[in-house]
C-alpha cells in the first residue's frame, strides 16, 4: 500500500523526470563556427565585389572631383589638390544650370509616361488569355533588350531629315489634312535633331518606348498575386474599374511600384548613350543633360577629369537625395496604415 500511494503520488521514478541530469549544451567542437557567423561570412564576397566595382570607383570619383586632373596627371604627373574650386566653377556655369535643368524635367516627364503606359500595358496582359499575353510579352520585352545603342541609331533613322520614316509618312498624309492637324504640308528636310526641344522629344519617346515593357511585366506580375475573390466582391457591390483599380489594385501594388518609381528615376536621370546618338555628339550644348555634360567636361580636349568628376558627384548626390526622401514617405505611409 505504501508502494502504491507512493506511486499515485507521484514518487515513482518511471512518472518523475530523473534528477541529477546534465542540461546544458554540449560543448561546441574545436574549430567550428559558431552559428551566428556563417550568415555574415556568406556575405562577405558579395560585399566584396561591390566594394571592389563600386565603394572604390565612388571613393577615387569623390577624391577626383577635389583635384585638377588633365593631360599631365594622365600622363602620370600627381594630381593638384584644389579643393572646391571645381564645385565653385561647375555652380556659376550656366551650362550646368542648363544640364540640370534638362535632366530634371526629361526624367520628370519620362518617368510618368513610363509608369503610366506601363501600368496600361500591364493590365491589358491580366486581361489576355495565357497564350496572347505570353505572346505579347515576348514582343515588347525584344524593345527592352534592345542595346540602348541599337535603339538610339534607330529612332535616329526614323526621325533623319532627309531620309527619315517620320518626315516620308508625313509627306504622305493627305495635304488637307496635315494643314489641319500640323498647320504645314511639306515636311521634306524637317531636321527634327538640330534643335534641343525636338531632340529631348525624340528621346522620350525612344526611352519611353524601350522601357515601359519592364514596368508591365513587373505590374503584370504584382496582378497575378492578388485575390481574385477581391475583384468578384467588388463588382458585386457595383463598384466601376476606376474605382477597383484607385481601391484595390493600386494599394496592394504600392510595394512593386515604389520599386519601379526609384529605379525608373535612376535611369533617367543617367540617360547618356540615347541622347549623345540622337543630338549627334557633344555639339548642341543646349540639348545637353548632365551625364553628356560630365562626359564633355571630361573627355574633350583639353580633359577636365576634375570638373567631370565633380558633376557625376552632384549627379549622384541628387539621385540620394531623391530616392532617399522617396522611399522614406514611402515608409511612412505604410507605417500610418
């Protein structure tokens, strides 16, 4: 009877865990890595490689635009510190007020005409059956591997004066009806590339045409991850597709097209191969942007490394400024929500 209520109890050792055992971790073996590490040791050749193509080039394009860097330095002589003077001579150029100026508002443009088309172009392939959207994007994604150099030599020969598509298909509208839409008839010899207002034209459409394919696909891509169920409850309450779109599409597509934003603004603010093709050279100072505006400063004779550098440092400057305040009301919205 003892036994038993000793057993009923609780006192039995096959119902009460053993005393005595050892809980601690085992020792770690010698020479093995702890595992908080392996994390930040598979890091470092990537950190490595961004360190060695990019933190260094930044750092030498920062030192550079502090120094006198011509022929001579090139040739091997040291660089003369000259510390804001480059800076002190970039802000009180009218070309670079000029530069900024085109930059700014091309990529202004470029941007919301991409994203908008592209966000178009994305909802119509939701809308196709599986093989004409896959057929279509195929199509348009050719456009965006096109090299950008391949693209610029053709939107150049479309628009040529003298044996140009545009002006031969202008030519070819009825006289009546070009007086009435363009004012003129004859578009023969029309050099659309010699002034810089046409030329940033032409190079939107050209940007605009070789990027809006990514931004479809990428929207294209955010639609197929949302809830259909969400779209039937909407219709069934009435609700018209301008209004599904601004209530269900774009709030759960914000993440996909603050990426979009940020790398669309990138890109076009470091537009150089389209423009240097279309506007035929470093030439059309007006047409100039800043990329084409430190390639310039750079490379032409005699080269100013310096000042070139100096203006891809700005360049740079504006595009983390942009971003950073982009992404930062980014996240703020989201954390009100």
């Amino acid at each position: 009877m003892a036994n038993t209520s000793t057993v009923a109890r609780g006192g039995g050792s096959s119902l009460s865990p053993a005393r005595g055992r050892n809980t601690t971790k085992p020792p770690r073996k010698p020479g093995r890595m702890p595992a908080w590490v392996l994390p930040y040791a598979l890091l470092i050749p990537g950190l490595l490689v961004i360190a060695g193509l990019l933190l260094y080039p930044l750092y030498q394009m920062v030192v550079m635009s502090f120094q006198n860097v011509g022929l001579r330095q090139i040739r091997g002589v040291p660089a003369e510190s000259v510390g804001f003077e480059n800076y002190q001579k970039l802000f009180e150029s009218e070309l670079f007020w000029t530069s900024l100026r085109n930059t700014v508002v091309f990529a202004a443009v470029t941007v919301a005409l991409t994203l908008t088309l592209g966000t178009l172009v994305g909802l119509l392939l939701h809308k196709l059956g599986k093989k004409m959207s896959t057929f279509l994007i195929v199509g348009i994604m050719a456009a965006w591997a096109t090299p950008q150099i391949a693209t610029a030599i053709i939107w150049r020969w479309l628009f040529d004066a003298e044996s140009g598509v545009i002006n031969w298909g202008l030519n070819a509208l009825p006289d009546w009806f070009s007086s009435l839409l363009f004012g003129r008839s004859d578009w023969t010899g029309e050099p659309w590339l010699n002034d810089a207002f046409t030329i940033y034209v032409v190079l939107i459409i050209a940007v605009v045409w070789a990027s809006f394919p990514f931004i479809a696909v990428s929207v294209l891509a955010g639609l197929k991850s949302i809830s259909q169920e969400l779209y039937e409850a909407a219709r069934v309450d009435g609700a018209s597709a301008w209004r599904i779109f601004w209530r269900i599409t774009f709030p759960l597509l914000k993440p996909v097209f603050a990426v979009l934003v940020v790398l669309s603004i990138i890109w076009d603010f470091k537009v150089f191969t389209q423009l240097f093709v279309l506007a035929g050279g470093t030439s059309n100072r007006e047409a100039f942007n800043l990329s084409l505006f430190a390639y310039t400063q750079a490379f032409s004779a005699p080269p100013k490394m310096g000042m070139g550098a100096a203006i891809a440092v700005v360049l740079t400057l504006i595009l983390l400024v942009i971003t950073f305040f982009y992404v930062r009301q980014i996240v703020k919205t989201e954390d009100v929500r």
